[in-house]
C-alpha cells in the first residue's frame, strides 16, 4: 500500500490586491504629506524653539531664556491695542465680505442676458496682484487723491483716509472686502445652483414669499458653504500684512497695527526673533481656537448635522 504525499499550502505571495492598493494610496498622497511635514510641522516646531530663545543677528547672540519672552507677551502694554485692532479688521471684515458676496451671488444668480460679463467683473480682483491692487487703492485714498477729488466735484471735502484714526480701519477693510469678494461669491454661487428648484416650487404653491423661501431654504441648503467661507476668511483676516505695510504702516498711532503686522516690527524691524516667534505661537493660537470652535459650531448651523 503506497502512501500519498500531501501537496504543501500554496504561499501567499507578499504583493497582494489589498497591499498594492495601499501602497497605490500611500504614494498619491507622499507629496501632500511631505509638504505638511517640510513646511508645516517642522517650521512651527522651529518656532517654538526660536520662542524660548533670544536671537539677535545684529550681536550674533542666540541664547535660551526659557518662557521669558512669554512673560514679556503678558506684560506687553501694547498687546492689547492690537489684538483689538486685529478683533476689529476681522470683524469688519467677515461681515462685510461674506454679506457682499451672497448679495452678488444671489444677483449674480439670475438667468439675465450678459450677466456672465457681471460675474467676470467681479472676480476678477481676486486674480489681480495683492500689492498692485493695494498700491493703486493707496493713490486714491490720499489726501489729494482720486476718491478726494470725485467729492469735490459735489463740493464734498473728504478726509485723509489714511491717515485718519476714524477712516483709517475703515478704508483698509473696504478695500480688502473689495479685493476677496469674488472668491466668496463664486463659492456661493455655486452653492445657490446646486438648490433643487423643486423645493422652491414647493414653497410658492403653500404660499411662501421671496424672503422666507431665502430663509427657509435658501441659507440652510447652502449652510456648508457658510460654514467653509466663514473658516476661510476669518483665517484670512487675521493673516493680512501687505495691505497694512503699504497703506497705513499700522498708523495712525496703532490703530491698524494688527497682529501680523506687530509681529513683523518686533521681528524684522526691532530684531526681537525670540519675541517674535512668541507672538507667532499666539497668532496659531487664536486661529486654531477660532477654527475650532466654528467647526463645532456646524451641528447649529450646518443643517445636517445632527
């Protein structure tokens, strides 16, 4: 009687569908990981390092000094104008920017003959450089300068805007609002386009008007991108620095000396690196509270959260 010999399992080869797959998905997202780590995480951990110390390149000192450069932000006399001139740019801002554009897009909306021009016209400051578009509104708010010289045509006197503590904000605000708008309001009219105009139908037969069909169906259908344009522009406002640096230099006094701003003259101007970087980790600080806190926020306002 002759035995058979049992055939051995067949091995499983090591490059299976699953970890091609994985390894497929690893590689599409090398680059954006490597880009996070290069010149994300590392420059803020570099920060942090740079906080706990006192560089000076003039002297060419680099010395530790543990959480002083803390106690010197507590303590900062100034601190407190400018994180009220940045609560206030923000503001202004979020609410100018965000009310405009879905005004426009609400507009922009309509199925009229050449509104395609209308849309054009109104996005195109966004595509335009940020220090050109700045300097061209820095003429015109001079004292002798361009929106000056239209009112006087009507025999009004205007200010010098920037250089007026009362319209110095407020004409940086403006013309920031001017400059992003278009960004906001392509993102709603997109949102408003994607509203089944079955849901509209419904509301003119039970009788509603234009006001509560905006109200009722309008902002809860196009919350998400509430919700996503308000993240983006409150994490805009806070960034601003080019249009302070060429309109106002954060004069008059301090009153549109933001935060960013602050930090360039402690860092650049005053060659404070340590105390600088400090007010970095404060300025991630605050946009990581605030962006945390809005995202919380979308179970209230995004309507299909639960």
């Amino acid at each position: 009687m002759s035995l058979m010999t049992e055939t051995p399992p067949r091995k499983r080869p090591f490059w299976t569908m699953a970890r091609r797959d994985a390894a497929a998905g690893y590689l599409f997202i090398a680059p954006q990981l490597i880009g996070i780590i290069a010149f994300v995480l590392i420059p803020l951990c570099l920060v942090f390092y740079y906080s706990l110390h006192e560089w000076n390149v003039l002297a060419n000192t680099f010395n530790f000094v543990g959480a002083a450069n803390y106690q010197m932000l507590l303590a900062d006399r100034a601190l407190p104008q400018v994180l009220l001139s940045s609560a206030i740019f923000s503001v202004g801002l979020v609410v100018l920017n965000m009310s405009l554009a879905l005004l426009l897009a609400v507009l922009l909306d309509q199925k009229l003959k050449g509104i395609t021009v209308f849309r054009t016209l109104f996005f195109s400051p966004v595509v335009v450089s940020l220090v050109a578009w700045t300097i061209v509104w820095s003429f015109l708010l001079q004292n002798n300068g361009g929106i000056n010289g239209m009112l006087a045509m009507i025999g009004v006197e205007g200010p010098n805007w920037l250089r007026n503590p009362t319209t110095a904000m407020i004409s940086v605000i403006v013309v920031q609002v001017f400059k992003n708008v278009g960004l906001n309001m392509i993102l709603f009219l997109a949102a408003l386009q994607g509203v089944p105009k079955e849901l509209y139908e419904a509301a003119r037969v039970d009788g509603a008007g234009h006001f509560k069909q905006f109200r009722r169906i309008t902002l809860p259908m196009i919350s998400p991108t509430i919700l996503l344009t308000s993240i983006i522009t409150i994490v805009g406002s806070l960034q601003v620095f080019a249009q302070i640096a060429v309109l106002t230099q954060g004069g008059p006094g301090m009153t549109t000396t933001v935060l960013v701003y602050y930090l360039y003259q402690q860092a650049f101007q005053f060659h404070f690196f340590g105390y600088g970087s400090t007010l970095s980790i404060l300025l991630f600080v605050i946009v990581a509270v605030l962006t945390f806190v809005q995202w919380q926020m979308r179970k209230r306002i995004v309507f299909y959260e639960n």
